[in-house]
C-alpha cells in the first residue's frame, strides 16, 4: 500500500532570534502514529501529526534563557553606559530583542563651526555575528518640557536641566511624580517657552513645588518679554527664592510701582514646598502668597502692568528687585508649575497641597481656571520638532553630521557615503538610515564616530539647546535582528 506523505514547517523565536525548521516526513500509515523532534539550539520543537497528511507542531522552551544561537548587540557610549539588546551581559530571559537605551551617543562639548566628535561601540555579544545592519535616526529636534493645558505652550531646556528625578509630597506619600533638576548656573540653565503672551492682567494664580538646599537663592517662574535669557525691558510675575530662603512674588503695578509680598517662611532645608501667588484686583484681595499653607498677603497690591512676553521655568531676569537671588538660575528640583487664570482661596490652595496624587493634582488645577501647566515629569526623550523662536525655523537643519564606522583595520564613511573616511558633511535633518558595511562579529567590535558641526555660530536663544538625533543602530543575520535605540542622547549647541 502506497504510503501517505506530509510536509510539515515550523517557525518559533530562538532567543530573540527567529528560526525555521522544515522538514518531510513519511508517515507509517494511515492510523499509525508519528513524533519527530527537532532541536533548535535550545528549543525543543515537538511535531505530531494529526492525520494522514496534517500536522500540528509545538515548540517549548522550559530554561527560559540564552541558548547557543543568539544574537544579542551590546552598545557602549563615549561616557561609557553599556547597553544590551536584551538581556545583561552575556545572558537573559527571552523578550524582544531591542532595548532603549541610556547614555548619550554624542560629544558633550558646545557645538560650533569646528567639528566635535565622539565613539560608540558596538558588540556582538552572543554566539552569532551580524552580517548586516543598519544606523537609523528616527526623529530630530530639541529637548522639551510639556504644557499639558489647552495652551500647549511647550517649554524649551537649556543647559543643565536634568530629567527624571523624583516627586514626593511633603502631605501625601502616595502623591509621587517624575521632576526636573536645574543646576543653577546662571549663563545656560533654564527652561523658556515658545509662545509670546499677554501677561495675565486680571485674576491669577501662580503655582509650584520646589526643592533647594541652595543659599543662593533662583528664579522659581517668572515672564520677560524677551524669550532667552537675555536682558529685557518687562520682567516680573515672579517667583523667586532670596538669598536668605525666603520666597519672593513680585510684580509690576499699572503705575510701574515694584510690588513684593515675602515669605515668613525659609524653603532651603532640601524638602519639597509648596508656592502658591495669588492675584486679585479686587479691593480688599490684593495679592497673597502661600508657603506650605502659610500665607502672607498685601490687600493694597491690586493692579498690574500689561506687556507681552515669554514664561521662563527655573529662571527669569531678576536684577533690580529688592532682594533679588545672588544668582538668578534655580539650582534644585521643579514640579507642577502652572498658570491659573483665577485668583484661589485659601481653601483651594489647602485643597491641591493635599492632593494625594498628580492625577487629583492635575485635575484640581484644570478646575480652577488652568493656563499653563507643565508637570515637568517629562523623560526628556521626545524631542521637539517645531521652530525655535530665536532661530524661525527648527534646530536640526542646522546641524551638519558624518557618521563613520571601523572595524578592525576598515573603515567605511556611512554618512555622507563614499570613501573609507568621510570627507564632506551632510545635513542632519536630511539623514534618515545607512546600512552597516561593517557590522561587529564575534571576533570583532565596530566603532561609530558621530561627527557634527553647526553652519553657523548660534545666536541668542538657541545656545544651550539639546539637539537630540534618535540614533538607532540594528544588527541583522538573516531575517534575526538585534536593535538598540538612543533616545535621549543630545548636543548642545
């Protein structure tokens, strides 16, 4: 009797890596039964069949770690954060071979008309080596902070405006957060808006979380009608912490009187407080400030100046005011600044200091009037694209880049391409992916050497700025990928 014959073609992942396994086989009849096992490094690959001609198959996995067929790349950046593929080292549990990564891909130095170079190296750190890949930029623009309200006035970070800290209320444990870290140096550090404003004229409300052990006092907010950290003729809205520890909120009378009401309140112990200004033209309000819930108030302070300007986060041109902070740049942590356009109660500013989380937070200052909020929980890893005001146009077209790889004693330019060293330079925002000529072996790392320059010196208002190429780099060998993603690298220009 002729015998039945089947075909069967089974595909599982392998460590990240996804393998094949197909094979023929002769049944022994039409009611016998057949069980043929395949190993796959570490997989153990089950095939039964179901019928004369059908099969079913199963594929298990019980170690659940490397096997002997992986593919895993291992990053090192210039500052010497190591990054895998997946999994740590030379082992791990199975998941998706990509990883986003930390560390930053590029120099740290100011860029300028002369080149600024910086090395990553990448490892093939399993028992299988690329034969291909490719270096990738998937966005381009500059660092943000995010304002969350309707007026999506985003913020730009200049300088040494650090991502990622953390928030606990000083009322509520439950209520935690991510936060911003500003180091305080007066010339670069700051965050500024985008968008030019009327100042608020009528009721408002200025509100913030800080943390500072600093005896120099800074800027906790404040506007200015010059959008950088240059000298302006309006200034004031301002929030700022005195050489003593003492917060300040001053502002401009119609009239040009410098008005300031004072803490009774010292904020330089290292915890989180809670600043809240309130504004009311109303006779009898006037203008109060809340530290921690303890406020002090000037009812006489019921007017205010009109111009158009800019908000600035950790920073804002203070010379001229009494007490004015030794050093006009916070050096500390900023949470949930907002912009409100009424003046709250007493009982409101109990009601967000008690908040018990940023959720509840959040939708308390939704509720009273919000005009700007910027958490500032951002992660720094989604860059802005749009037009930088001192610029008119975005930051990247004005970043020139080579990319050039070596592996052992070779050396191809990937970008712009042509030649063993790259000899010309090419727009940063026109770059878009390059394969890797040299992608690293087992025997053999390869090193990248990101290379950029600006056109032109920058001006006023783009110095500072973080440039942030989202570089990724994949390893392939066959349909197998490795791939590490750098999202928060940067450049200041």
């Amino acid at each position: 009797m002729a015998q039945p014959r089947g075909e069967f073609e089974v595909k599982g992942m392998n460590h990240h890596s996804r393998g094949r396994v197909r094979a023929r086989s002769r049944a022994l009849g039409r009611r016998g039964t057949l069980i043929a096992a395949v190993a796959v490094a570490s997989m153990f690959v089950a095939i039964i069949p179901t019928g004369a001609s059908s099969f079913t198959g199963a594929v298990a996995n019980s170690a659940n770690s490397f096997s002997s067929g992986t593919l895993q790349l291992e990053g090192t950046t210039p500052t010497s954060v190591n990054c895998y593929s997946t999994g740590t080292g030379a082992g791990g549990t199975i998941g998706t071979n990509s990883n986003q990564c930390v560390g930053d891909l590029y120099t740290t130095a100011l860029l300028s008309t002369t080149a600024q170079t910086a090395t990553s190296t990448l490892t093939s750190k399993g028992t299988l080596g690329a034969t291909g890949g490719t270096v990738a930029m998937t966005s381009c623009g500059v660092q943000q902070v995010v304002d969350s309200s309707p007026a999506s006035d985003t913020g730009l970070a200049y300088g040494g405006v650090t991502y990622g800290g953390a928030f606990t209320s000083s009322t509520q444990a439950t209520f935690t957060d991510g936060a911003v870290a500003l180091n305080g140096v007066a010339a670069s550090t700051y965050i500024g808006t985008v968008a030019s404003a009327a100042v608020p004229t009528t009721a408002f409300t200025l509100t913030a979380w800080i943390k500072t052990s600093t005896a120099t006092g800074g800027v906790i907010m404040g506007m200015s009608n010059v959008q950088n950290n240059g000298t302006p003729t309006s200034f004031d809205r301002m929030l700022f912490v005195n050489s003593t520890g003492h917060v300040v909120f001053n502002m401009d009378s119609s009239t040009g009187t410098k008005e300031q009401v004072t803490s009774t309140a010292t904020v330089t112990n290292g915890a989180w407080h809670f600043i809240v200004a309130t504004f009311s033209p109303t006779a009898g309000v006037g203008t109060s400030l809340y530290v921690d819930g303890v406020v002090a108030t000037n009812t006489a302070y019921t007017t205010a100046n009109t111009y158009t300007g800019y908000w600035h986060l950790g920073w804002n041109y203070a010379t001229g005011w009494t007490g004015a902070p030794t050093s006009a740049a916070f050096n500390g942590s900023l949470y949930g600044l907002s912009v409100l356009s009424t003046s709250i109660s007493a009982a409101n500013v109990t009601t967000l200091y008690n908040e018990t989380s940023s959720a509840n937070y959040s939708s308390a200052l939704s509720g009273y009037g919000e005009s700007h909020f910027w958490p500032l929980n951002d992660t720094g890893t989604v860059p802005y694209t749009g037009s930088i005001p001192a610029l008119g146009a975005a930051a990247c077209p004005s970043v020139q880049v080579s990319i050039q790889e070596t592996r052992s004693a070779s050396s191809t330019c990937i970008y712009p391409t042509g030649g063993a060293a790259c000899a010309t330079w090419a727009a940063l925002s026109a770059f878009t992916s390059a394969p890797l000529a040299l992608p690293p072996t087992t025997a053999a790392s390869t090193s990248i050497v990101v290379s950029m320059k600006v056109t032109a010196a920058p001006v006023a208002g783009a110095i500072y700025l973080h440039v942030m190429p989202t570089i990724t780099f994949t390893t392939s060998l066959g349909s197998w990928s490795a791939t590490l993603s750098y999202y928060s690298g940067s450049v200041q220009l």
